[in-house]
C-alpha cells in the first residue's frame, strides 16, 4: 500500500516521467534519525533529497 501512496504522490505532481517509486526510496534510506540524550533528532538531508520532498509535500520531522 505504501509503493502506491508514493506512486500516487508522483503521479499527483506529475513527476512519474522524472522518479520511479525505486529512485524516491533511494533518495530517502540515507536520512538517518539520531537519539542524543534521549532526544530524537532528523540527521543531515542531501539537497536532492530535500528538492524531492519539497516537491511532492512532504514533511520529514
């Protein structure tokens, strides 16, 4: 269900022709969240990766 819900999403911005379902994930597996002191923190997002999930919506927090 999830490979459709992105697959919608690309869809919806007309970004299929741009990304496959395989590229968006791998532009996703490198954001790494990192716990210090008990504190959950988003780690150091790429340009691209930023760029791809600003066009489609997305919020990574």
């Amino acid at each position: 269900m999830l490979v459709y819900k992105i697959y919608n999403k690309l869809h919806e911005k007309d970004l299929t022709k741009k990304y496959s379902i395989a590229d968006f994930l791998d532009y996703l597996k490198y954001i790494r969240k990192v716990k210090i002191n008990n504190v959950w923190y988003t780690g150091e997002i790429t340009k691209a990766s930023q760029t791809l999930l600003d066009k489609l919506d997305i919020d990574i927090t």
